[in-house]
C-alpha cells in the first residue's frame, strides 16, 4: 500500500544519479516494509484511528534508509505528509497544508534551543481544529539544520517534548539518551494529543518492527507472542 514516505522515496530515488545501496542489502528486502523477505512485517501493519495527523521533513536520503522510521509513523497515521527538505526550496503543498484551517500545526523541538514565548508543552485545540505534528526526520545535527533554516516555520508554536522514559530505539542510535527516534517522538506527540490508542499501536509496531529488523540482521527467531505482537493482534 503507497503512502506519503513510500511515495517519497520513490521520488527520491527517481532522482538518485547511483543506487541508493543501504548497509545489509546482499539480501533482498521486501518493498513494503523494507525488512529482509524472510522476515516481512508487512502482516503486522495496524489500523487504528486517528484525530492527529503528522508532517514530515524529511532530510535528502532519509526516506531511502531502511531503519527510517518515518515510514512506520505513515503506516500507522493515515493522515501523514511527507515532504523532503531543501534549504532553497520549498513543496508548493507544504504552507498550503501548514495554513489549512482545519490543522493546528506544531513544529516539534527540544524547547532549550528556542526563544521562550514559542514554546509550548501541552497540546491546546481551539475551533474544532486537529493536531498536526511537524517532524524534522533527520539526525540531530541535520535537524538543527532544518529548524534555523526553515523561515516558513518561524510563526508556529514550538511542541517541547519532556519525556522521562529513555529512547528504545537500538536500529540507530543518538550519543543522548534523551534524543529519540522519529516514530517515538510520534507516540509521544499522539499521547499528549489525547490519541492513546493510536500512541500504543505505535509503539508497539515500533518494537515489531526492531524486532523483526534485528532478527533479519542477527538470524534470530522471532517471538510472535511476545507483548509487542499481542498489542497489535486486536489492530489487525
């Protein structure tokens, strides 16, 4: 099934001058999950509803990566956006979806780095309008990057996460533990918005999908029954 991230990979490598060729890929990948074929999620991918949709910029390659998890927020949320990021140019569909009325958009950063007044810590909706979660989806050094160099951004209030769990990503890691991975910051956001089920669905999906790229990397049995699996039976 196409959606915003596979649909900009497709662009991405459509623009790529030589293959793209992520660590590990002697063994073919599936194209829906890009997880090794013997150890597809595709049969795990959740249906869960959603009042918060997601907007994702997306720093040059990272739609390519196979450990992004960009794509699993868009699995899971079906109103995700997807755009990749330039310094000198910007989508077209980017500010008319940032000015859409029905949205009450959030750009989501560590507040320490921003001028006071613009940051926020609770999700406030005012007119019946939704939740719409702005993710830089890059590393952190390039994410830095992207908030001072992206003037359409400047008028939206800043959603400062504090969360007091540690990052269980371990597909790519941060030097900090309070640096967290794409779809984390997602659940985290889900959660504040009031969309819980939605929030447990992705995590859950997120440790699946650890686990079943990390059992494809290590050759190692896969647990079907354990917490994580379970939580997503009732989603299926």
């Amino acid at each position: 099934m196409s959606h915003a991230v596979s649909r900009l990979r497709a662009e991405r490598l459509a623009r790529s001058v030589k293959p793209f060729v992520a660590r590990g890929s002697r063994a073919p990948r599936c194209p829906g999950c890009r997880v090794i074929d013997s150890y597809c999620l595709c049969a795990w991918r959740p249906t869960v509803e959603a009042k918060s949709a997601m907007c994702l910029l997306m720093y040059d390659v990272e739609p390519l990566k196979p450990t992004n998890t960009g794509w699993l927020i868009a699995d899971v949320i079906q109103d995700t956006h997807a755009y990749g990021w330039s310094r000198t140019e910007v989508d077209a569909a980017l500010p008319t979806l940032l000015n859409d009325p029905q949205w009450q958009p959030y750009i989501v950063f560590p507040g320490e780095f921003v001028a006071k007044e613009r940051v926020v810590t609770e999700v406030k909706l005012e007119d019946g309008k939704r939740p719409l979660f702005i993710l830089l989806d890059a590393t952190w050094s390039e994410a830095r990057k992207m908030f001072r160099k992206s003037p359409y951004l400047d008028h939206l209030p800043v959603l400062s996460l504090e969360p007091e769990q540690i990052s269980r990503y371990q597909l790519r890691r941060s030097r900090r533990d309070d640096h967290f991975c794409t779809a984390e910051v997602a659940a985290l956001c889900l959660e504040l918005a009031e969309d819980t089920a939605a929030s447990g669905v992705l995590d859950a999906y997120l440790d699946v999908f650890s686990s079943h790229y990390l059992g494809a990397k290590h050759l190692l049995p896969i647990d079907e029954n354990d917490a994580s699996h379970t939580h997503l039976k009732a989603f299926l």
